[in-house]
C-alpha cells in the first residue's frame, strides 16, 4: 500500500500516540475488512493523506480529518464522511486487533455516527 497505510503494530502505535495528541486520517473503504485503507501520520496534513488514500486505496469515496483516542473510545473528527462509516472502522480495528469503540463527529463536534458497545 502506500506510505501512509497503517496495519498491526503500526495502527497500534499511531493508536498510542492519537490518546496524547489529535492525528490526521484518511479512510477509503474496500469491499473487505482485509482491504480497506486507513492512513495515518503524526506531521502530514488530512487533505494529503486523503489524496494517497484516494490513489492507493480500493474504493473511490474518501473520509478525512482527525483522530483521537479518549478512554476506550476513538473519536474521529471528519472533513468529509462516508456513510456507516463507523462501523467499517471499527470491524478494521477489530481485524487488526485493536478494540475501541468509534464515534463519528463533524467539524463542530456534532455526532454523526457511533458504533459503541459496553
């Protein structure tokens, strides 16, 4: 995939670090959990990430903004979103092993989606 592409133990440092400091995303859903394209960086801005997203990723509709990690919750912050996004994210997290619930908010901090379990 491309520079950007976190999976594993890199999904689980980027995962780390967004618990300190908000992190720039770009997600573009495949049509399995094994192919969809989540990129992440410290330093480089969401319009950037979402351009590789676009280009290295499956699909051809592209989410961005920035993550955060509160508690047990991972609370992305979007420029553009896509439709059930959440639970596309988290069934990715799953599938990487990282287990954190997903909230969907809009640039004002609106929740627009969620897929939270107890």
């Amino acid at each position: 995939m491309g520079d950007f592409a976190v999976s594993g133990s890199e999904l689980k440092k980027m995962v780390k670090f967004a618990r300190k400091t908000p992190v720039p995303f770009a997600f573009n859903p495949g049509t399995q959990d094994s192919e969809h394209y989540l990129g992440m960086h410290r330093k480089r801005a969401a319009a950037q990430l979402a351009k590789e997203a676009k280009k290295e990723g499956p699909g051809v509709k592209v989410a961005f903004g920035t993550a955060k990690v509160d508690g047990k919750c991972l609370n992305l912050t979007c420029e553009r979103a896509l439709p059930a996004m959440a639970k596309r994210i988290k069934k990715f997290l799953k599938y990487n092993k990282v287990m954190l619930n997903v909230q969907i908010l809009d640039a004002e901090g609106n929740l627009l989606d969620s897929d939270i379990e107890d």
